[in-house]
C-alpha cells in the first residue's frame, strides 16, 4: 500500500506540472527555451569518506535547470537520522521526496526501538525506493554515517538501486573527472583532516571541470559526538592542480 501510494504521489505531480506548463504554453503562444522547462537537477559532484572515527562528506551547492544555474548555494548534504545523512544527486525533487521518506521511517524505527537505527538500515531503505521506483526517479545517493556497532561506514547507490558499502564513494556528473584522482591519491588509514583535505581536493576538481558542478564546497563531519559543518567559498577553493 505505501508503494502504491508513492507512485500516485509521483505520477499526480508530475501529471499536475505538465498540464500546467502545457497551459502556460498555450497562454504565451510560443515554446520556451530548455532552461526554462527542464527538470531541477542537482548534476553535482558528491562524496563520502570512511576514517577510523566517523565519515567526511563533501559536495558542491550547484542546482541546474537545463544549462541554467537555478540555486548557486544548494545544500546536497542531508540529514535523514541524528548521525546519518546522505549526499543527493540527480532530480532535485526525487531525491529530496526520497529523504523525506527514509526520514520518517528512521523515525519511526527510533521512537519503537528506543535505540538509534544503524547505517546500514538507512541505506536499505533509500535501496527500498531507488530499486522498486527505478523507471521513474533519477536519484544516485550516498548514504553515510556512524553508529555503534560498525562505527562509521558509507554506502553508495547509484541509478538503478545498487547498494554496495565502500571505504569512499563518489557520485554526480563531476564524478566522471576524478576516478583517478581519486584512486591514486587515497590511502586507508587516514585521519580527519586528510579526510578533509582529499575531499575537499576532489570535490574542486571535480568542479573545475564540470559544468554541472559549482558553486562552493559543503563539508561535513560525522563522528559519534555528532556532526560538525565547514564550507568553503567559491573563492577559497583548492587550486592545486595549475601550480
């Protein structure tokens, strides 16, 4: 019954947007350009690394409509537990309805169980949505986090609904560029702060290249004692690579 009702949710707004736009059209009597009919979507770079205390995560805060830049401050890092949260890429609107929902049930798991739910049931849940809902969202989540019985642990879901726990995952367009990077330059056993600095390298990297990709850099770190915020404006981001 609650799949069901999620496709109904799906399909009453999207038929809801068309038959708006269809009598926009109609109003001013010509097409629009692509900026402005496509679909919000958060073509990004996202990522998440494990170290021996918790996760770092890091993104860009660029939404795009088409070519157009429609939020140059979005925040892709989201909050679905106390020490849970996961890195959204694809649709604006399926990813954050998809959080939404893992929040809830996060929730509710904690108010029955008296006990905080763990990382890897997250991330079952956001596979619940993405796999059984994969023809009709495009969503690419990283689901990251600590809890006390595996401590800090990231798990990457990309299109299609895959959910496979990595020691870093990368995600989004800008991800295409720094395969390699990454590769090369990470190493097991790193502290917080080569945490920070590898993906906060990555990230800029990835932005320098990806049209998609832009803004400034979100940074997250999630330990036991909870979540700590950094960012990094647009005119302080890494520029290592043109030395």
């Amino acid at each position: 019954a609650e799949y069901g009702e999620f496709q109904t949710f799906q399909h009453y707004f999207k038929q809801i947007n068309l038959s708006s736009w269809a009598m926009f059209q109609s109003d001013i009597g010509f097409d629009a350009p692509e900026w402005l009919t496509a679909e919000h979507m958060t073509g990004t770079t996202i990522m998440a690394v494990e170290f021996a205390d918790g996760v770092v995560f890091g993104a860009d805060s660029r939404t795009s409509t088409g070519t157009y830049v429609a939020n140059r401050v979005t925040d892709k890092l989201t909050q679905v537990s106390d020490k849970i949260y996961c890195c959204r890429s694809g649709s604006a609107a399926d990813t954050q309805a998809i959080a939404d929902y893992v929040k809830f049930y996060l929730d509710l798991q904690e108010n029955e169980t008296n006990e905080e739910p763990t990382v890897e049931v997250a991330s079952r849940i956001f596979q619940l949505f993405c796999y059984n809902n994969r023809d009709n969202l495009s969503a690419s989540i990283i689901c990251a986090g600590w809890d006390k019985i595996k401590g800090g642990q990231v798990y990457c879901l990309p299109l299609g609904g895959m959910c496979v726990r990595m020691p870093f995952a990368i995600g989004g367009s800008g991800s295409t560029y720094i395969y390699g990077h990454c590769d090369s330059t990470y190493k097991e056993g790193m502290s917080e702060q080569e945490c920070l600095k590898f993906v906060s390298d990555a990230v800029a990297i990835a932005m320098h290249r990806d049209g998609s990709s832009g803004g400034m850099i979100r940074l997250a770190v999630l330990t036991k004692d909870g979540c700590r915020r950094l960012n990094i404006p647009g005119n302080q981001l890494p520029t290592f690579w043109e030395k």
